[in-house]
C-alpha cells in the first residue's frame, strides 16, 4: 500500500503561497502559509485507518457485552448462576488433555527452545486452553443468538463515497453498491477478483458495483490502462475492457491496449483516437484525487455503502459487511412501514 502521486500534489497545493490566507493556516515558514487542507491530505491515510480501528474497537467491545447479556440470560432460563453456566458450556468443552498437549509439544518442539518438556506442555494446557475457550465462548453466543433474538444498532463507520462519472454495473435499486478504486496494474487487484465474481453470483441484484480509477504512481502502465478502459466505455464495452485487463494484467502497454480493443470487437480507429488523446486522462486523475480525499493510499479499497474495505479480501470479509447492510437495509423498510 503506497501513498499516490495526487496526495503529494495535494500537498505541494497547500504549501503554495496565496493558497491559505494567515488566518486559515496552521503554520506559516518564513511567510508562507500551510492549509488546514495540505495537513489533512498528508495523514488522510493514517486518519481513516485510526477511524477504522476505533470502529474495530466499539464493535469488539459491543459484542463483548452482547455476548455477556447473552449469557446472562441463559443463565436465568436455566436458573443457575452465570459461572455455573460458564464452566458447563465454556470451560468444561474448551479442556486440553495431557494427551493433546503432549502431541502439541512434539510438533512444535522447536519453538520451545530451552524450556523442559514438563514446563512445555503445562503452558500449552494453559495457552491452547485459553484460545479453547475464547473460541467456545464465542461459538455459544453464536448459538445463544439463534435463541434470543439480538438488534444490532450500532451504526457502523462509513464515507461518504460517490461513483463519479465512470460506469456502474448492477441494479440501480440496489441496497447495496460497491465502490472500488482500483489499478489495473495492481497484483492484489487482480487477486480480489475471485471474491467478488462470488459477490455477484451471489447477491444478484441486491448488490450494484462502481468502478474509480487510483493509479499507483510506481505502475507506470496504470494510467493509460484506465484510460483505456473508459475508451472502451465510449462504446459501451467498458466492463468487457474491465474484465479483460485483469486477465491480462501483464500486457498493459499502448500496443497491448489497443490489441486488445481489436479482441473485443471494437471500433479500433475510435479507440485507438481516444487513446491516443488521452480523452480520459483527466477522469482518471481526478478519481485518484477523490480516493487520496477519502484516505485511500493503495489499491484495491473498497466501500460497501460507504464502509470501507480495505486489500484483497476474501468473499467472507465483503459477505459479512454485505449482509449487515441488507439487514439493516430490512430493518429500515419495517421501521418505515410502521411508521406510515
């Protein structure tokens, strides 16, 4: 994940003279002012991972407490006291036995350097038990969940994230829309592919898919790339250019581009013109601005109705904040509805 070359343009802007009057900057050397806007474009990628983590944090500690009013709960229902509960469906299925640990410590003996085989395997009792049971607390909290019904109203962290002017794919009624900024030079773009061909045959219509451009500025072939796309777009064949670059992410060249255009069917004169030009050149720039706005400093990153997903995530990560936000897309339809 590499800081792009508009976050270092943002920032030159804001050390401009002129640029920020004295009482609007938060610094002035030698006469010379620094914006309130140039500070926020040199952290924007280290805010929105702070925010993230804090996001993190509350929905750690939120289900912390779910799982503990759960328990609570139960613990009623069954008229017994919360440790008894914990110790029959916790403690009592999360033991290690001498027998695991010692086949744990042969496998692993190396890491154990110096330490004594009896030593060895009374901190693997201890250690693997303590990851046991955090793993069996939380699968019966799991299972607790499908018992007592739980409403989840914490509202999630999220941007405010357009589609710009490029091309979306997907129901315009969909609950959810996936914004992606993306370079078509990018290895890990090309690795996130599989999860979200699985996005699609899965939620169908429910899920609509925006497309921006953020060229690294160290992929000297991703600039045109996506301008080669949006070309492709002048025909209406944007997506089919989308697809084919991915699975071709190692011939980005102008002559590759245009090989193929000349694949796909297209009107290579038309193409090859618009190329040439660079008619979307300033598109593609200003996609990357709006992405160093928003924080992103590396590709892929994702927004699932503004939330933002980070990397080549696997299908679950997407599913999981997919999920919450038909559900709560759901949930909004009811509210709405009573309320009439």
């Amino acid at each position: 994940m590499r800081q792009t070359r508009v976050a270092a343009i943002a920032l030159v802007a804001g050390l401009v003279p002129g640029v920020a009057a004295a009482d609007e900057a938060v610094a002035i050397v030698d006469g010379m002012p620094i914006s309130s806007e140039a500070l926020e474009a040199t952290i924007q990628g280290q805010m929105l991972d702070l925010r993230q983590r804090e996001d993190q944090l509350r929905r750690k500690g939120l289900e912390e407490l779910i799982a503990q009013a759960l328990l609570d709960r139960e613990a009623a229902a069954r008229r017994v006291s919360v440790a008894e509960l914990t110790r029959t469906e916790v403690t009592n299925k999360a033991r290690v036995s001498p027998a695991e640990a010692k086949e744990f410590y042969e496998a692993n003996r190396a890491r154990f350097g110096g330490v004594g085989e009896a030593e060895a395997i009374r901190q693997i009792v201890t250690g693997l038990g303590r990851q046991r049971q955090g793993e069996r607390r939380a699968a019966f909290a799991l299972e607790l969940r499908g018992k007592y019904p739980v409403e989840v109203r914490l509202e999630p962290f999220r941007l405010e994230v357009g589609t710009g002017d490029g091309p979306v794919r997907g129901s315009a009624d969909a609950p959810v829309t996936i914004v992606e900024f993306s370079d078509f030079q990018c290895p890990y773009c090309v690795r996130a592919r599989p999860a979200l061909k699985r996005v699609r045959e899965v939620y169908g219509d429910e899920v609509r898919f925006a497309f921006r451009h953020f060229p690294l500025a160290f992929h000297q072939q991703a600039q045109k790339a996506g301008e080669a796309a949006s070309c492709a777009g002048d025909q209406d064949r944007f997506w089919e250019m989308h697809d084919r670059l991915w699975a071709n992410s190692s011939k980005l060249r102008p002559a590759d581009l245009k090989e193929h255009a000349t694949t796909l069917g297209l009107d290579t004169e038309a193409f090859t013109r618009c190329l040439d030009l660079g008619r979307y050149a300033s598109l593609v720039e200003e996609d990357a601005r709006e992405g160093a706005r928003l924080g992103v400093s590396g590709t892929p990153a994702f927004f699932i109705n503004g939330r933002p997903l980070v990397g080549a995530q696997p299908f679950e990560a997407f599913a999981k904040v997919i999920d919450d936000e038909l559900e709560r897309a759901r949930r909004a339809a009811v509210d709405g509805a009573v309320g009439r």
